[in-house]
C-alpha cells in the first residue's frame, strides 16, 4: 500500500514538473526574485539597525528564511485551478490515494526551492557573505529553512482551497506577509519598540532566521534556537496537513 501511495505522488510531482517545462519564464522569475530583494536591501537600502558585525553576515541567513516564507502564489494557483477546472473530477475516477495530488504539489514546490535556496546561498556568496560554521552545521541550517517551507507549503494549500477560486489567491497571500515582514529578516528585535519586538521573537520565522544565523556562525544567531526552529513547524504541519487533506476529500466528493 505504502509502495502504490508513494507512486501515485510521485506521478503527480511529475506532472507539476513537466508544467514547470511549459512555463520557464514563471520558473525564473520565482528565482530571480529574491535575489532583487536580497541586493536591494543589501545595497540600496541598506539597514543593520541593532546588528554586530557585517550586515550582510546578517541579511543574507535572514532573505533565506524569507524566501521560504514567500513564492506561494504558484502552488495556490495550481490548486484552485485543479479545483475549478474539473481536473480533480478526472483523477477522482483514477484509482488513485486521496491526497497525491496535493502531496505531488508539495514535493515539486519544494524542489524548486531547493534550487532556489542554491540560487541564492550562491548570489549570497558572490556579494560576500560566507558561513562560518562546519559543513554539518551549515547543511542542518539548509534542512531548517526547508522544513519551514514545508510548513509554509501546507498553509498555503490550506488556504488555497478555503479560498476556492484563482482570483482569491492574491487576497490569501496577503495573510502571508506579515509573517515575512514583522520578522528579524532585517533589523534585529532589539532596535525595535518592545512590543514589536516581542512579536518579532515569537514569530516561527524569526526562530527559523535565528537558529540559521547561528548554524552559519554569523551576526544575530543565538544558540538554543534550534529546537524552536524544528518544533514550530513540525507543529504548524500537524495542524494544517490534515486540515488540507480533509478538505481536499470533501472537495472531491
């Protein structure tokens, strides 16, 4: 059974692949993006308020953990557009396991962040920033920043389907937002007023972008991290993978 359920999630993580053939474009602007904003606040806005040491030791682990926050809206919009063009119909009449077609989503999202998470680890490198710790450290780091994007993955198509419709994927992502921005991604909670500060620590993003920091040995990083790094979003996907599945069968019925 296990065999035949891990097939039919890797057929549907082929077919978001061969989607990605189609539309190259879509593909590199999801790649390019964060390495716009990474150089934008690197170089044109600059910041490191409260920050100790290279600012850019700082911002670089802090765009990482924002990336994986950010760039939902494709796996959104593939869902809903499932949903409301009868393709769930046709695979509802494959034998098929209930919830490969979501978990096929999720793995082809997290390979394509992967290869983002290359990108810019590498535009990362080429502006200055190195990471400091053992290569142990720095692939726990990497395995950090992917499971909150799994985490990430499985709220978006939560609410994917709770929206129902392609045109309300734009308003859902906005939810998303605050996550990313009322975070440490850029100035450290210290320089901010306490009550946003204390906001931003308790963030799971926050934690993720600390506990890298620290993995990396650069600026901002404060050991003890970790541990809240791996629980939020371990906790965050027993609730919202199940939430997902069970709407996606009640939507299929």
């Amino acid at each position: 059974m296990s065999t035949y359920i891990l097939s039919d999630c890797w057929t549907m993580t082929r077919r978001e692949l061969a989607h990605w053939a189609r539309k190259p474009v879509q593909v590199l602007v999801l790649l390019v993006f964060p390495v716009m904003l990474l150089l934008m606040f690197g170089y044109l806005i600059g910041g490191g308020r409260g920050v100790e040491g290279s600012y850019v030791d700082f911002l670089v682990p802090g765009m990482l953990a924002l990336t994986m926050a950010f760039g939902l809206e494709g796996t959104m919009l593939a869902v809903t557009q499932d949903l409301n063009k009868g393709v769930i119909d046709r695979f509802r009449a494959m034998p098929m396991a209930n919830g490969a077609v979501l978990v096929g989503r999720c793995t082809a999202d997290m390979l394509q962040s992967a290869v983002g998470l290359a990108v810019l680890i590498g535009v990362g490198h080429a502006i200055g920033w190195r990471a400091h710790g053992t290569p142990g450290a720095f692939l726990g780091a990497v395995g950090l920043l992917l499971l909150f994007r799994f985490a990430m993955l499985w709220i978006g198509i939560h609410l994917a389907m709770v929206a129902g419709k392609p045109e309300m994927v734009q308003a859902v992502q906005i939810l998303v937002w605050p996550v990313g921005f009322l975070s440490n991604a850029f100035a450290t909670p210290g320089s901010m007023p306490s009550w946003l500060g204390t906001a931003v620590e308790w963030n799971p993003m926050s934690q993720t972008a600390t506990a890298v920091r620290d993995l990396f040995g650069g600026p901002g990083g404060e050991p003890g991290h970790v541990a809240a790094a791996v629980l939020w979003p371990l906790a965050l996907v027993a609730v919202f993978f199940p939430l997902a599945v069970r709407r996606f069968a009640r939507l299929s019925r």
